[in-house]
C-alpha cells in the first residue's frame, strides 16, 4: 500500500488530493479499567473523541514518524546501521510526542470503512478484530464523490477550492465545497498509535544488539499494519454537512 503524501494537487486536475498535516494538541486521558463508573465515562470520551475527529486532519508527528521509519528501513538496507538507530529514535519521539495529538481517534478495526474496490493490508481472510484502540492519521487523499463537471456552479466551488489548495488554505477549500454542495470524502491512512510505539521499540532494541534483519521486520510489521479509513461527507448548501462516516 503506498504511503499517502502530504503536498497538496490539484482538485480540477485529479479529484483526489493529498493534503498536508496539521498542528497538535492535547488529546482525551486513557482509559482506566479500576471502576464501573471510570469505564462508562472514558466509553463516553472514546465515542466523542471519534465523533469530534476534523475533517481532514493528519497528524504532523505521525507522518514524520513514519517517514523516519522508512528512511530507517532503507539505511538498513544499505548497511547504514547508526542512521536505522538514529532514524529510529526520532520515530520513537515523534510517535511518543502523537500520542497527545487531537488528531488520534478511537476506533475498532472491523470499523474502519475501506474505499470502494479496494482492501485493507494483512493476511488474506484475516477477521479484523473488534477491540476499540487508538488510531494515529499519518497520511490522508480527499477525493470528490461525485462528477461536478455537470453543474456550472459546483464546477466553479471546485475551481475555487482547488485554488485554495494550492495556496495551503484546506479548510477554507472545504468550506468552498460544502457551500457549493459537492460531496467529498476523505481517505485516511491510519496507524494503531500503541503498536506502532511498541514495534518501534522492539526495533530499537534489536539495532542496539546488532540483530539488523530483526529490526527491519519489527519496522515491516510496523508498515503492514497500517490501515485506510473512508470518511464521506455531503456538503449542504447552508455550509452544513452530514457526515456518513466520523
């Protein structure tokens, strides 16, 4: 599965652009299984940490974490065995640093929606499990739902908002579409925030003991786990929207 990248394309050219991360903030506690009433709460707080997740939002740390993440597979590759460790660190704080990122959600597996034609990474058959845990968007495409060319002025929301993009604007071009009601949907590329954490201090730890072919496949793993995420939206032209998936 290809990484999504983060610079902004055109709208009017592709219909599915790559949008660029945003900034952090402090997320929801975890969770704490000493009591009945703390288990309701924090339920509570795992729904509405789903339920009040941005639009478009991807998360700067995450995405830089797994760019350092492939830069250390590939120093491995070369024999450049102090660049995979000092990758790996890097990784390890940007990801430590995610995990009080707004943009984490809470989410199971067997939920995630996967884009039409296409089919999430792992073993063939596998039963995606049912457990909520939390989720980091490290990449994400926004993609039109629908063919804009045939209405004038949802043709001119979209020339507008793909302009908006180019200059780095996504929320206002997200606006722009909402009010010209053009439905969109927006394709996360997510990563389970612990396990990822965890495999890349496996991978530490393996590079300090000199165990190279074992890092690389704690890095792999690490890979093979990500997952997409279709969230769809209606745009209203009240600039209010329905969102179909969140």
């Amino acid at each position: 599965m290809p990484r999504f990248t983060s610079p902004a394309l055109s709208l009017a050219a592709a219909a599915l652009i790559a949008l660029p991360a945003y900034a952090a903030t402090p997320n929801a506690p975890s969770r704490d299984a000493s009591s009945n009433t703390a288990d309701s709460a924090d339920a509570n707080t795992m729904a509405q940490t789903t339920a009040d997740r941005d639009f478009g939002k991807v998360s700067r740390d995450g995405a830089t974490a797994f760019a350092d993440i492939d830069s250390a597979r590939l120093a491995i590759f070369n024999g450049q065995t102090g660049n995979a460790e000092q990758d790996v660190q890097q990784a390890e704080a940007m990801l430590t640093k995610a995990k009080s990122d707004d943009t984490v959600f809470t989410k199971a597996e067997a939920d995630l929606k996967v884009p039409a034609g296409t089919t999430q990474r792992g073993p063939a058959n596998a039963t995606p499990s049912t457990t909520q845990v939390a989720w980091l968007p490290i990449g994400g495409m926004m993609a039109i739902d629908e063919d804009y060319t045939a209405s004038k002025a949802k043709n001119a929301g979209v020339t507008k908002a793909d302009e908006q993009v180019k200059q780095g604007n996504t929320k206002q071009a997200m606006e722009t579409l909402k009010l010209h009601d053009v439905d969109v949907s927006f394709i996360e590329q997510v990563a389970p925030l612990d396990a990822t954490l965890k495999g890349v201090q496996e991978a530490a730890s393996d590079l300090s003991q000199g165990h190279y072919f074992a890092a690389n496949q704690a890095l792999k793993k690490i890979d093979d786990g990500v997952r997409v995420d279709d969230v769809s939206y209606t745009g209203k032209p009240n600039g209010k929207t329905a969102a179909n998936d969140k």
